[in-house]
C-alpha cells in the first residue's frame, strides 16, 4: 500500500476530525495508514513541505481547507447544507455503496453536518449546559487543556469518534432487537424480558416506554434487570426472592431499588445466574403484578 498524507487546518475541529476518520476507517484500502499535516485554514500543504515529510503530491489528499473535492467553503458551494465530511462520505459510499446502508456513519454525518453549520441553535434547549459534554465542544475545550497539539487533538477526536460510531451501532442494533422480546404487564405498566447479547437494549427499551426491563446474556449468563426511574417499584423483594433460589450468581441490588443487576463491566470477580428469563419473569410477576 503506497503511503498517503491527509492535510487538515491546525486545531480541527469535528468536521476536519470526521473527514479524516471517515477515509481512515471506511476508505481504509487507501487511507488506514495515511499520516495526518496540518496547515492554516483554506492553504494547502507547500510541496517541498510535503516532500520533506516523505510525500509527493500525488499522494496527497486535503479535507476541510486547500478549496478541493472534500473542502466546502469555495464561494459555489458557500449556501450549500454540506461539510467536509459529508463530501468525503459521498466518497466513501461511491467506492463501497454498502455503505449507504450504515445508518450509524449516516447519523454521525448528519451531526457533523449539523454541528458545521450551526443548526444546534435548533435543538431543544439549546442554552443547556449539557451541550457542553457532546463531542464539538469537548474539541474546543481540548485546545485550551492541550493548546497547539494538533495531533493529540485530531488523535483524542478519532477515539471520541470511533467510540460515538460504537455506541450508535449498539443503539440502532437495540432499537431492532427490542422487537423479539418477551412483553408483559404489572400494575407499574409495560414491561419487557428479553434474551440477548446487547446491553443497550435496557436503555432503549426505558426510553420506548417499558418501565421495568429485564436482560438475560445468552453467552455469559448473566441477568440485568433496571426498572425506569419514573418506575413506582423497589426490587427488594425481588432481590430477596432471588437470594432465596440462586445460590451461585453475584446479585447487587442498588439502594436505590430500581436496579438489581447479575452482571456489570465494573464487576470482574462475579459468577453468571443459572436461572432463566422466563423464571425470572413468572417472579416479577407473583412479586409485583
């Protein structure tokens, strides 16, 4: 594989970060290993420059400056509801048309896109300080924590990147996944038991409406079980019926009263239940309904 170098403007942002991740990860044949240079916004990499650091211009692409296919503030395009990674996407999914059935790059275009033009002023609430903790933000907030470091700000910006494309697949595979559960009813209202390896399906599932959900992990054995913090229940009595039949799992039953898990990444010393979703379920039943 010929060697390639992606030109961005120092300090990138989420547009200049996504540009380069895209053609990193989705153009990869090309671009997986592609070393990363920075330069004022709207130049371009000088050739000696570039042939000093190793590269001809042939094998330089620019994103997000330099006025070529993946930049977007060339006068024509200046109206246009686009951004540099949404040009680089249309040519991802070009080479790989596969890939315009990826609803989580989709959606992490759509939000760059977004983000670009200033189109959170829309959202709901849009003065909330929870604003601060999304992905743009914290990038602004790298260059005062880590000022003039452009590659530890476009490294820090592709792990926020690849971890956010993570969680998006997980949540859209759980939106579907939801569908196959087991959907019962007590006096609290809807509530779903379900089989499966996807532990975003709990949250999912809270924020469809269920008040009270139950995970069983076909793989590890293991049994979450969360009711919504709106949910009018404790699962005390739950937690102690189910001391009372399973010797052998761990159980944590949150003082709260809304979690009782058998199963948890912060936990590396537990043992996995024999019980069944369906016994468990029939319990919840007898104890709440």
């Amino acid at each position: 594989m010929l060697k390639k170098l992606i030109v961005t403007h120092h300090a990138p942002d989420i547009d200049a970060i996504g540009a380069v991740w895209i053609l990193k990860r989705f153009d990869n044949q090309h671009y997986a290993t592609a070393q990363v240079a920075f330069v004022d916004p709207g130049s371009q990499i000088d050739p000696s420059e570039a042939e000093r650091i190793g590269f001809q211009m042939h094998d330089v692409v620019h994103v997000d400056t330099g006025l070529g296919e993946f930049d977007h503030h060339q006068p024509a395009r200046g109206h246009e509801r686009t951004c540099a990674s949404a040009l680089v996407y249309d040519h991802v999914c070009a080479i790989h048309p596969e890939l315009v059935q990826d609803e989580a790059l989709e959606a992490m275009v759509e939000f760059i896109t977004e983000d670009d033009h200033f189109e959170s002023i829309y959202w709901p609430e849009p003065a909330s300080l929870r604003y601060c903790m999304i992905i743009p933000e914290l990038l602004h907030g790298f260059e005062s924590v880590d000022p003039h470091n452009d590659d530890s700000q476009m490294s820090f910006g592709i792990t926020c990147l690849d971890s956010a494309y993570a969680s998006l697949r997980e949540t859209i595979q759980a939106q579907e996944v939801i569908k196959s559960g087991e959907e019962f009813e007590l006096n609290i209202g809807k509530c779903l038991g379900i089989v499966t390896r996807n532990d975003s399906v709990i949250k999912q599932a809270q924020k469809a409406g269920y008040m009270l959900v139950i995970r069983k992990d076909p793989q590890s054995g293991e049994i979450r079980i969360k009711a919504r913090p709106d949910a009018e229940i404790d699962l005390k009595a739950l937690a102690d019926a189910i001391a009372k039949k399973d010797s052998i799992g761990t159980w944590y039953y949150h003082p709260g009263g809304r979690m009782l898990l058998n199963g948890s990444r912060k936990q590396r010393h537990q043992r996995p239940s024999p019980l069944m979703l369906p016994e468990v379920i029939t319990m919840v039943k007898e104890l709440y309904d």
